[in-house]
C-alpha cells in the first residue's frame, strides 16, 4: 500500500472560509480536505471563465474551473460533502430562475414587439421589391440590423444564466454553455457512470468536448443531425462528484497508460485515509447559523467579481486577465522550476506524471480563487484587487503539494484490486462479521453472504496483502487426526491492532 494521505492542515484553509468548513466538517466527522476540496469547486464554478489569470506574460489565461471528485466506500458522506461545496452554485441557479419568472410576463412583451417590429420592417422589404400598387419606402440596413439585435437581446433575456446542471448529454451541455458564456458546473452524486460512459465506442466526440470544457480556453462546434450546429463560442466547465473506490478500479483498468488525460483533469481529487476519532457530541452540535450565512455572503459574492469591477482591463477598456504581483510570481516562478522537476521523475507513473502535468493551470486556479475570496471578504479595503498576491499564491503552490499525494494514491493504489479486495475484509473485520480464528473458507462464505463475494484467488490475494501490511495472516495446519497428507486447514489471524495500524481502511475503499 502507499503511504497515507496525510490530513489537511487547518492552515491551507482559506481563510474567509476557515471556521465555516472546520465547523461543518466537526459536525460531521470527516476530515477536512473532503469538504474543502468541493468548496473550493463550487467556488471556481462562481467565477468560472468570468475573471482569469496569467501564470507568466507569453502564458494562456486561465479561468477558475475546476474538476474535483470525493473517493471512498458508500457512508462516507460523499454526497454531503458534494452537495456542500455544489450549495453556492445552486443558491445562484435558483436565484436567477426566480428572477427569470418575475419578469417572465415583462420580457415576454419586449420580445413580442421587438419580434412584431423586425416583422413589419421585413414585410416592408418584401412589398418594395415586389412593386405594383402604392410605392413603399425600403427601410435602412441600419433599421432592419437594430430591429434584429433588438429581438435577439429580448430573446437573450428570456434565456437563464446557468450556474450547475445535472445529467445533461452532450448536446444539451453544449447549447446550455453557448448561452452561459462564463461557464458552468456538472454535478454528479456518482461519477462511475458518466466515467464509464465515455469509455464506450461512439463516445469518442463527447469524450472530447469534455476534454475542451475542462481547460475552459477554447471554442467548440457540435455537429448532430437532431439539432443542426451549435457553436460555443468558449467552453468552459468545471465537474464535480463522489465515486467509490471498486468501480474506479474499473474505470482505471480500462485506461491504458495515461489514457486521453480525462480522468487527470480531476485535480482536486480527494481520497482520504485518515479519520477524525468519533465524537458523538461535536456530531449533535449545530453548527451556527451565523457562520453559515456569513460563509455563504463570500461564496455567493464571487458572481459579482469581473475584470471591470476589480480594475483589470486593456488601454481600450476591454477585460484583461489578472496577473500576479511581483511577489508572487516570485512564488509561482520557484514552484515552475520544482514542479519541472518532479515531471522528470520517471520512477513514478506516466498517469501520474500526466495528472502532475497539468498542476501549473491547476495552481493559477486555485491562487484566482484564494483571491478573489480575499477581495469580496475585504472590499474596497482591498490593496491590490487586479493582482493576485504572494499570500493567495503560497497558498495555491502548498494546495498543489497536497493534491499530488491523492494523486499517488489514485493513480498507484486505485488501480489495484487487491488492495481494495483488503480494504473488504477489513471492513467486515471491524463490525465483526469476520473475527480471528475464522477459517478462511468461513470468510469467503460471510462475504458472499454481504454481496461482497470474491472467488478463491482474489480472497487469497486480499489476505496477502493484508500479510503484507501486518493486519492479518493466514495460518496452516493439518485438522487434528487427520489422515496424511490430507486438505490443510486455513485460519485467519487478525493481529489486534489491525484496524488501529490501518487507519486508512476509512477512507480506502471498504465496499462491504
């Protein structure tokens, strides 16, 4: 097994968000990188392609999408955990199909007279070079062009802005993203089908409109028969979800190598092995409400932030990406030189060295959006509000080096049944369904019996992997007057201290 992935440290929290997430992940008793992670999604969701920022002058500007996934056995509160981080985008989804119904009636209207007014203007077109009867006046190109943007703005105002979608195809995503230019969210509660999915034959177009969205720079044209083209002028979308470690193991079989880079896309990928210790009192406290909403007033006031608002536009007054500070591209320029490095580590895996590839888009992200919390939590008192600062930047290169050891873990661990096969059987270990002094034959029948069946070889890789790791042994012997050379007795012998020295079962995968 890998080394575990150590907890978050409260210190890479940001800090407008610090308490709100310590609070809500004490009430729940999970660690604190499984609601940090998709907080810090729903977040990159509010800005998306709104407000971007440049790693280095020569380098594309990137937006703050973000993909993220939760791993880890069903109760681990992975749809808490999601739902959590998805709120803000969902409190803005519904907010703006309120206001779209309050002013149905209204702007219904406007594009009834605009569409009547571009009407009359054609029919006027047609009566002039027909001829005969009474001369018509031909009306000005100026006339009909301002009757045609007229109506397409009055039908653009009848079209809801899109915060996060649910289960759209491709099609649907595409025409949803080509009227919501500055991106939006899929949030799933499992991943393991939408994954799957993509890994069928015909996919391979849906694999890549996807592939575009993530990176969130890029245009894109859908081609169906259905529904004609739709061309997305900028795709840009972020996902996020929760996926159990079994069919993950599946999904990464059927990658080979480092595959077309859509399970790396998922940066903020959070697999936890280390547990708070159960604390029945923190879990029955509420957490205050007070803290909540004051969390929830920095979340939502990430929508409010543009270019314009925190004063970074050209010399022509058109929107420009942010850009760091000299300080911090001091930080960013010594994390380049030691992020080259590790990319030169071929003892580590090509998926894994391509997941770590994608790190420098990955820390502009992150260091946008630890500054554009500090710019709605400060206002107008603020210092620098087109520049992102050294502190944000810090923050995103530690957040960099975090993320890398859950992406050994994924991209080692998660491709190895038998270490998840052991994760099972521990799992039964600990409520006591399989005990020390089990015969081996015993074992596999309590697991057939939990729908967690497994034939006689990975069984016997589980438990050797469980040897290995000091949890468990299976010891042979001969049945007591047994004939010669008759079957041997195999008993399992759990060490004591198992589920103690293998902490990490939590957050491993127990599928039971």
């Amino acid at each position: 097994m890998t080394e575990p992935v150590p907890p978050l440290p409260v210190e890479l929290l940001p800090a407008p968000l610090a308490q709100w997430i310590q609070a809500e992940a004490r009430a729940a008793g999970l660690p604190l990188e499984v609601l940090a992670g998709p907080v810090l999604v729903g977040a990159g969701g509010m800005l998306s392609a709104a407000v971007k920022l440049k790693n280095a002058p020569n380098t594309p500007a990137v937006p703050a999408n973000l993909w993220g996934a939760v791993c880890g056995r069903p109760g681990l509160k992975k749809t808490y955990a999601v739902n959590r981080g998805a709120a803000v985008l969902t409190r803005a989804q519904k907010a703006e199909f309120d206001r779209l119904d309050a002013q149905r009636s209204e702007l219904e209207t406007a594009r009834g007279k605009a569409a009547a007014q571009l009407e009359a203007l054609e029919a006027r077109v047609k009566r002039a070079f027909k001829g005969g009867g009474k001369p018509v006046e031909m009306p000005s190109d100026d006339e009909l062009t301002e009757a045609r943007e007229a109506l397409r703005e009055a039908e653009a105002a009848l079209t809801a802005r899109w915060y996060v979608v649910n289960d759209p195809n491709a099609e649907t995503l595409g025409e949803i993203l080509r009227d919501s230019p500055q991106g939006v969210t899929v949030v799933r509660d499992e991943l393991t089908g939408w994954l799957a999915g993509f890994e069928r034959s015909g996919r391979e177009t849906e694999r890549a409109f996807y592939l575009e969205a993530a990176n969130g720079t890029e245009s894109f044209t859908l081609k169906r028969v259905s529904r004609g083209v739709v061309h997305i002028p900028l795709m840009c979308a972020g996902v996020l979800g929760g996926i159990q470690p079994g069919p993950l193991a599946d999904v990464l079989d059927a990658q080979r190598g480092a595959g077309d880079g859509l399970l790396q896309r998922f940066q903020v990928f959070i697999w936890p092995d280390i547990f708070p210790e159960f604390d029945q009192a923190a879990q029955r406290e509420p957490v205050s409400e007070a803290l909540r909403e004051a969390a929830a007033a920095v979340l939502d006031g990430l929508g409010t932030l543009t270019p314009e608002s925190l004063g970074s536009v050209y010399p022509s007054g058109g929107p420009a990406p942010l850009l760091y500070t000299p300080e911090a591209q001091a930080v960013y320029d010594a994390w380049e030189r030691q992020h080259a490095q590790a990319l030169k580590d071929l003892s580590r895996g090509e998926a894994y060295r391509a997941h770590i590839s994608k790190q420098p888009a990955t820390f502009a992200r992150l260091a946008l959006i630890f500054h554009a919390l500090d710019v709605v939590t400060l206002g107008s008192a603020h210092p620098q509000p087109a520049r992102v600062g050294a502190e944000a930047a810090a923050l995103a290169a530690v957040w960099c080096e975090y993320l890398a050891a859950h992406a050994r873990k994924l991209w080692r661990e998660g491709r190895r049944a038998d270490v998840l096969d052991a994760q099972t059987v521990l799992g039964y270990v600990e409520r006591g369904r399989v005990c020390d002094g089990h015969k081996v034959a015993d074992v596999r029948r309590v697991l057939a019996e939990g729908k967690a069946g497994m034939t006689g070889p990975r069984l016997d890789a589980a438990l050797k992997v469980l040897s290995e790791c000091g949890a468990a042994r299976v010891e042979v012997s001969t049945p007591p007057g047994g004939k010669a050379g008759g079957r041997p007795v195999k008993t399992l012998r759990v060490h004591p201290d198992a589920l103690a020295a293998l902490d990490g079962a939590e957050g491993e995968g127990v599928s039971a």
